[in-house]
C-alpha cells in the first residue's frame, strides 16, 4: 500500500471511529433515564448531519479545477431551480381563474427539491453527510411519483377545453341572439308608443261626458284592444299614479314580481324596489315629474335592480313616461328582466377573453380580423410581435400597410380579399413589412366569414414568419449545388445506394476509376459488369463481399480489390472504404463507398522499401562512424581540459607564491602584472569547468521524469541571494507547468537565466525580474524577463555561441559559454530558445520542451473528442 492511500484509509477509519467513541461518552455520562431515548435521538441527528464519510473533495482529488467546476454548476442549477418555483407562484397568484392551478403548486415543489439535492451536492464537497442527502432525494422521489400521478388524470380535462372554433362559434350564436332580443325591444317599444297614443286618447274622451256616451262602445272597444296589447308586452307595464301608487300591473308585471294584480293595485311601487335604493326611486319619480320630459327610453336610467316577491333581487332596464289627465300625473314604466342577458354577457365575456387569451398565447402566429372594407378589427401578441404593431396603433386601420410599396401600388391587397371571396380561402408565401420598414417573409391564409344569413362579416387572417425557413431552404440549396460542385471535383470516386442496389450518386472520379458509369443492374451482376477481382487478380470478387453489398447490410469494410474490364484493360488498383447510411431510427437505409487508384501508389510503395533497405544500411554504417568520432571528440575534451589544468594550477601556485613572499620587495608596476597573471588563469580556469560541462552536457543521458518548473526556480531564488546584497530585486514568480524532464539540467538552465538577469540589471536601481509562462504563436512557452540593458537585436544570432559575448568583459564578466550550455540543454530536450530584447530596455529569453508540445497536442485532441 502506497503512502497516499494509507493515508486515505486512516483518514476514513478515524472519521468512522472518533463519531462512535463521541457518541458512546456521551451515552455513558447521562442519567439512565435519558439514555434510551435522547441518546436515539442524539444519535440519529449525530448521523444526519455529522459526515461519517469521506466527502466528495477526495473523489475529485481535491483539484481545483474539477472541485470548482461542480460546486459552480451545480450552485448554478441550485439557483435555476430555486427560481422556477417562485415563478410558479407568482402566476399562480396573478391568475387564479387557470384552470387545474393546484398542478403548479406540485411542480413548484417538486423543482424545489430538485434543487435542494443539486445544494446537497455542493454541501457533501466538504461534508459527507449522505444520510441527510439520501433523505432529501426519496422526500423528492415522493413529490415526484405523486406530481406524476396526479398529473395523468388531467390530461383528458385538458384535451377537453373547448377548441378556438368551438368559441367562435358560441360568440356567434351568443350575437345572434342579443341581435334578435334588440329586434323584439324596438317592436314593443312601438306598441308602448301605441298603448301611450290610445291612452292619451281615452283621457280626453273622458273630459267629455257627452263625447264619452256617445263612443262608449269604441272606448271599450280600444280599452279591451290596449289591454290585449298591455297583457300580450314580453315586458312589466306598471302604472303609477302622483303618489306613486299602482294602477296598472300587466300579466308580464305578474311574471316578473310574482305576485298577481289584484295583490298590488293602488299599493305603492317601492315593494318592488330593494330597500338601498327607495329613497332614491322616489327622488327620481319627483324629479322627472318636474322637468316635462314626457318620456325616457329604454336603457337611460342606467342599471336598476328589482326585488321579487319571494325577496329576490335581479337586474333590469327600465324606460318612463309620463302624461296628465285631468290634472293628475300618470306615470308608465316599463321594466324589462336583463338577467338572462346578463348571463349571457358574462358567458360572452368569459368566452371571448378566454379566446383572447388563447390567441394571445400563439407567439409564432399572427392572427387577426379585418372588416369587409380591410380595416383591422382584432390583433393579437403574435400580430405585435411580428409586425412590430401594438393593437392601440393598429386597429381601424387598413391591411394593406403590411404590403411592400410594389404590392400596394397593383392592388395585392384588394385582390387577395376577392381571391378568398371567390374560392373560399386564400393562400400564399410572398413579403410583407413590418413597423419599422424591414421586409420579411411570410406565409398567408385569408379566409372570408359569413353570419347565418351569408352576408359577409369579414376576413380572418393567419400569419406566419417564414423568413428563416426561406433562408434554410436558400441555404439547402446553395448546399446542394455545392454538394455537386464537391462530388464532380473530387479526385476520390464517390458511389452510394439505397437498401435495394438503386444507385443514388456516382460522381464523375468514380466513373474514371472503375470506367463505367452507375448501371441499373441487379446487386448479384455487379461484380461481373465491374470487372472486380481479389488480390490474386485472378479470382473475381463475390458480389457479397463487395464493400458497397457489405455496406448494405449494415456492415462497414475496408479493404484493397482489383478491377479490369473492357474499359480499363491493363487493370487498376482501388483502395475502397464502405459504411451503412441509416436513418433517424439508426436503421440501415443504404450504403456508401468511397474509393481511389491506388495503383501508383502500390508502385511508389514498392520503390519506397527498396529506397529504405539502402537508407537503413547507410544509417548503420553513418551512426557507427558518428559513435567513433564522438568517442574521439569526447576523449579528446577530456585531454585538452585535463592537460589544461595541470599548467594553470602552476602558473596560478608560482605567482601566488611569488606575490607572498616577494611582494613587498617588488615595484608595484610588477605587482600588479603578478595580480593580472593571478586573474588571468582564474577566469581560465572558469573556461575549462564550464567548457566540461558543455561536454558533458553532449554526453550527458538524460534522466527524464516529472517536474514542476515553479519548484527548481524557488530552489534557485535563495541561492543567487548573494547576488542581490546590496540592491533592490523584485521576484515575480508566475505558475509553470509540470513537465517531463531532466530535472537537474532544467536547474542548469534556469540557474543561469537568472544569474544573467541579476547580472544584466545590476545598473538598474530596482531590479524586476519575471519568470512565467505565455502562448508564442499558439506554443506554451516559459520565459525569463528583466529589465536590464537589454541588447541590440542585429546581434542575437551571436548569443548561443562559444565564447560569443554582446558586452565586455570590463562590463559584466562573464565567459560566453553559459547561454551556449542552456542552448545544448534546450535542444536535448527537443525544444528550442530564443531571445527578445532591445538596447535600455531588458531583454526576455523563451525556451521550450518537447514535453509541453505534447502535453499541448494531448488537450487540443482531448478537446476535440469532447466536441465530437
């Protein structure tokens, strides 16, 4: 067992234990009364919230990146499914009169505790309290199961809801019948006016006793006749005296009150009025009396209420007259029963805004109604939302300012409205223009409407934005050409068929290779029509094992055949694949092939091995003549800098001694050539270390494993402190990556970057140098930055080479082989460096590795299959 995961089964046997060892000491300290049943509490609260698991942190390894990724997501979908639910009720509450609301209520909560598990996810990141998560999630199955249940038996209720047809028609039959009840109004209107005329006539026969004898008989005559008219009015007649009492009460006033006539005359008419509205009624009655009017019609005394005799309330119109006979005042009222209407107002009212409604609710759809004249009557969302429109701007006006100009100066409009006349329906797809002028479009239907008499009404019309079904269709057919354009320029033969051998394409390549054209042939005959044989080139293909047949039952081939016939008679190589074509189902509907000549190939192929046998034996005998002369070059480093040693270490000894012990007696002129002689052979001896590290850089195997860059770097930064006494550096260390490599040459590397930034900026004040990673032309790359003197950039072709420096020596020392090592190190790895600098400004040197290549290569591939 590795370390890690010794550490992971501590770590989870502890969190088993230290919970049980808690919970048993608390057991044991309480009374024993307690124990049983607050410590099963306890202990089943300790489960549900103490985490008695590892969480999820240790699943994901705790890397940030995937740790963040869920937590992000998941609280993401948290706050989405928090949100619905509130949505839910605010609709809920905003509409009441939807039907079956209660299921909102159910799928409110329902979302809700979908997203209290999504909450728990992110919770058991750090806290392994799975009991309290497993809890939450069968709390949400229960919602669900019973939300699923119970929405299954509203389905036939919401099929059931009337269809927008079954509205329209009901609004009409409702119209009708308000139309015929006004009809019957104005005709007992006119015999009300004929009653009034025969009454009034009777007064004055009875301000004439002479008169009176003498048309006694035709009194009684238009008495009975006014009475007949009177008893047969569909509406109450009641006649009042000046004081308000009852002197007429007609058989429909008997209906209406529910008490006969003989029950009410001469008593007084506010029995018939609801108490709240008595002290008003006689108000009126007074008031009307004083100003002379001798009558009011029917609906001017706006909405009244009458009360029956068995005390209910109902509403009524009412209309008033009044004449004088004899010096008294009669007043007529005619009361007519509205409740009925009012009941089918409210039908039609509820009717025509659930068809509101309902209309409103097709977005996709513009849907309206214009007169006989084209002048718009209704307008609903879908009308706004296409046209650009509001119903205030548009209703009265007329239909033909959805037309282009064009349209309108030939009279489209007009003409559409008789076209629907005439066959009963219009159709088309033509451009219409919006509010703001741009021009889409669109597919219409106008369809005239006719009441029951078959007069006209007017025209509905239904809408529809096509514009991007236009331009999808546009763009298939620009595909479609492109298509052939591709198949005929293709170098590739190209052959595809349905499930019954029907050949479907046969580009142009393909009838080049195979020298036939597509044949309609049974499958059976195909390999004998082709010519197509085996790789013996003798034995012809089964026609069941050619890749297309192959193809057709669903299997996919790959494979190399031989084809001669009278077309190509020297014959010809072809390197075919097939796959199946399916459909939406994934069943086989067909197979395709495509294929190529392959026969120059198969020469090229041939040269090739025989190229390669005479390269491999020059390789051979190349790397072993290579093997020798590094043998002798490394021999020979070796010797020159062991040979060099030995003749510094005197020259360095003597005049040390030399400088001991007969300093003092030496003019300072010879001091200071025995001090130059001194220094001379140090920096010489620098020469000859670092020149064997070069060497031994060539030779050098390399170690390879993985290293995090930011690690050697914060290992280096404390050594080259000894530098940095004395100035101010600024160290801006930024993330690099892990890479595989040798990690002690890497070290080399980035010692001495950094040596010569802090070198190079010494003449700075502040010295800032940065260390981090950057994308050059779409490569990872780690850079070394400072803000040094910088160089001039003509000479940077000079910087990796031996003995090759951009300063002198007086300036900053140095031997100019350092960089040439990082170069040798650099390219061991397969990678490369470069520099970017300018003169005063500091310079910044790039270098990669072949390791961050591929890592690169990996992502983008991991990526692409991500995207597939």
């Amino acid at each position: 067992m590795t370390g890690s995961s010794w550490h992971v089964s501590a770590c989870s046997d502890a969190t088993h234990r230290c919970p049980e060892m808690a919970s048993a000491l608390w057991v044991s300290s309480q009374p024993a009364g307690c124990t049983d049943a607050g410590g099963r509490i306890l202990e089943f609260l300790r489960r549900l919230l103490s985490p008695e698991f590892m969480p999820h942190g240790y699943c994901y390894l705790w890397d940030p990146w995937i740790v963040w990724l869920n937590v992000i997501s998941d609280s993401l979908i948290t706050l989405a499914y928090f949100c619905i639910p509130l949505a839910l009720v605010y609709l809920v509450r905003q509409r009441r009169d939807l039907p079956f609301n209660w299921i909102f209520w159910m799928f409110a909560l329902f979302i809700l505790g979908c997203g209290t598990t999504h909450l728990m996810e992110v919770w058991t990141v750090w806290h392994g309290s799975y009991l309290l998560s497993g809890i939450i999630k069968a709390l949400t199955a229960i919602v669900s199961v019973v939300t699923a249940v119970m929405l299954v038996p509203l389905i036939p209720q919401a099929i059931a809801l009337p269809s927008p047809e079954r509205l329209r028609a009901t609004n009409q039959e409702l119209m009708i019948q308000i139309a015929e009840r006004r009809r019957g109004e104005l005709a007992l209107q006119d015999s009300l006016a004929t009653s009034q005329l025969a009454l009034h006539e009777l007064a004055n026969q009875k301000s004439a006793v002479a008169e009176l004898r003498n048309t006694e008989e035709a009194l009684r005559e238009s008495q009975n006749r006014l009475g007949g008219i009177i008893d047969s009015a569909m509406d109450a007649i009641i006649t009042l005296d000046d004081e308000q009492r009852i002197v007429l009460f007609n058989l429909a006033a008997e209906q209406m009150f529910c008490c006969s006539a003989a029950a009410v005359l001469g008593q007084s008419m506010e029995r018939f009025i609801p108490q709240r509205f008595r002290t008003h009624h006689g108000e009126h009655i007074r008031r009307f009396a004083a100003t002379g009017v001798t009558s009011r019609a029917m609906g001017t005394l706006g909405a009244l209420w009458g009360l029956r005799a068995d005390g209910e309330e109902f509403p009524l119109e009412a209309s008033i007259s009044q004449i004088e006979l004899m010096g008294k005042k009669l007043f007529t009222v005619i009361l007519r029963d509205i409740s009925e209407r009012k009941r089918i107002e409210a039908q039609l009212h509820v009717s025509e805004e659930r068809f509101r409604l309902l209309l409103d609710g097709v977005k996709d759809f513009a849907i309206y109604m214009v007169d006989p004249d084209g002048r718009v009557l209704s307008w609903n969302a879908g009308a706004t939302r296409m046209k650009g429109y509001s119903s205030e701007e548009i209703l009265g006006q007329h239909f033909s300012r959805f037309y282009t100009p064009e349209d309108q100066a030939k009279g489209k409009p007009s003409e559409e409205l008789r076209e629907a006349i005439a066959h009963g329906r219009f159709e088309e797809q033509g451009l219409r223009t919006r509010k703001d002028g741009s021009v889409f479009w669109a597919s219409v239907v106008i369809t005239p409407m006719y009441d029951d008499k078959g007069t006209l009404r007017g025209f509905s019309k239904i809408a529809r934005d096509i514009t991007e079904r236009r331009r999808a269709e546009e763009a298939l057919r620009t595909q479609t050409l492109m298509l052939q354009s591709v198949l005929d320029s293709m170098g590739e033969g190209l052959v595809a068929a349905d499930e019954q051998g029907k050949f479907l394409i046969w580009n142009r390549a393909a009838e080049n290779i195979v020298g036939y054209g597509a044949a309609d042939l049974p499958v059976a005959d195909w390999s004998a029509h082709y010519g197509v044989y085996l790789s013996d080139q003798v034995t012809p293909c089964p026609s069941d094992q050619l890749p297309l047949v192959r193809a057709l039952r669903g299997e996919s081939s790959e494979v190399e055949l031989f084809m001669r016939n009278a077309k190509l008679p020297e014959g010809a190589w072809i390197e075919a694949t097939a796959h199946p074509l399916k459909d939406e189902n994934g069943e086989p509907c067909g197979g395709v092939v495509a294929f190529r000549d392959v026969s120059r190939k198969r020469a090229d192929e041939r040269e090739i091995r025989r190229l390669n046998n005479e390269l491999e034996q020059r390789v051979i005998q190349r790397t072993a003549e290579l093997e020798a002369a590094n043998r002798e070059l490394e021999a020979f480093s070796y010797s020159v800098s062991h040979d060099l040693r030995a003749p510094l270490r005197h020259i360095a000894g003597f005049s040390g001694i030399l400088l001991e012990e007969f300093g003092p007696t030496l003019d300072p002129r010879a001091q200071r050539h025995l001090q130059r002689i001194q220094e001379g052979t140090q920096r010489m001896g620098v020469l000859v270390d670092e020149l064997l590290n070069l060497s031994r850089v060539g030779r050098h195997a390399l170690n390879l494993q993985t290293t995090a860059l930011k690690s050697l770097v914060d290992d280096i930064v404390p050594v080259l402190q000894s530098e940095c006494e004395g100035r101010e550096v600024e160290w801006n260390i930024g993330e690099l990556p892990r890479v595989n490599c040798d990690s002690a040459l890497i070290r080399q590397v980035f010692q001495n970057l950094l040596s010569n930034a802090l070198k190079y900026s010494r003449p700075r004040s502040r010295a800032v140098i940065e260390v981090g990673q950057s994308q050059i032309e779409g490569q990872p790359a780690i850079f070394v930055r400072d803000n040094g003197v910088g160089f001039n950039m003509k000479y940077a072709d000079k910087l990796f080479g031996v003995f090759q420096r951009l300063h002198r020596a007086d300036e900053f020392e140095g031997t100019g082989i350092g960089l040439a090592t990082v170069q040798r190190i650099i390219h061991k790895h397969g990678g490369r460096i470069w520099a970017d600098a300018e003169l005063d400004r500091g310079a910044t040197f790039y270098f990669t590795l072949n390791d961050m290549e591929k890592n690169k290569l990996q992502d983008t591939q991991v990526m692409v299959r991500a995207t597939v």
